[in-house]
C-alpha cells in the first residue's frame, strides 16, 4: 500500500510575505475609507492598488506559487474535457425532461391512491 506523505515547510521568508499580504490587504481596506473625502477615484484606485500589491507579494511566496500551479494544471485539466455536441446536449436534457415527468406524474398516483385506500377505505373519511 503505497502512501504519500504531505509535507508543509514554511520558511520564515515565507511567512514574512504573507503576513505583509495580509497588512497590505488591511492598508487597502484602511485606505478606501480614509481617502473616502478625496473622491470615488482615489478611494477605489487605493483599495485596487493594494490589493493588487497584496496579491503580487502572495504570489511570490511559496503558498502563493503553489496556488498558481494548481490553477495551471486545473486549467489544462478542463482543457481535456470533451463537451458534448449540441445534439447529445439537447437529447440528454430531453431525457431528463421526461424522466422528471414521468417520476412526477408516479408520485402524484401514488399519492392520491394512497390518499384513497388510507382516508375512503380504511377510515372511512368521505370528503
């Protein structure tokens, strides 16, 4: 049985970066209601520039490369995919269309004639 082992190693560099993410985040946040008196395009232009700040340094720590790596393989991944026609596409809906009808239509008979052999039948309720 073959097992593998996840191993974290977090060097204190890396650490550094992401902390420095997080406060350039926070700093952002600040910013947008500080600057809120200079006017909408200060306000936003801050916030958006610290966030982008705070996604360039967490891309460069080593969670961050991790990230992109495996949104990179997720997206040769979803590359692969072979999508159906248009065909097989309004067929299978058309099947599911139909068995949704169907099952339906068994529930609502089972339904009532439990309603009838339950309240007419056995307890005699007439309505």
């Amino acid at each position: 049985m073959a097992t593998s082992q996840v191993q974290t190693v977090s060097t204190g560099v890396d650490k550094a970066k992401l902390t420095t993410a997080v406060a350039l985040v926070v700093a952002a946040l600040a910013a947008f209601y500080l600057f809120s008196k200079q006017g909408p395009i200060v306000q936003w232009g801050s916030l958006l520039l610290g966030l982008a700040a705070a996604v360039v340094v967490f891309f460069t720590s080593e969670p961050g490369k991790a990230l992109f790596a495996f949104g990179r393989d997720a997206w040769r991944e979803v590359k692969k995919v072979v999508w159906p026609a248009r065909k097989e596409a309004i067929q299978m809906t058309a099947y599911v269309f139909a068995f949704v009808l169907v099952m339906a239509l068994f529930l609502w008979l089972t339904d009532k004639t439990l309603e009838w052999l339950f309240y007419d039948l056995i307890l005699g309720w007439k309505k």
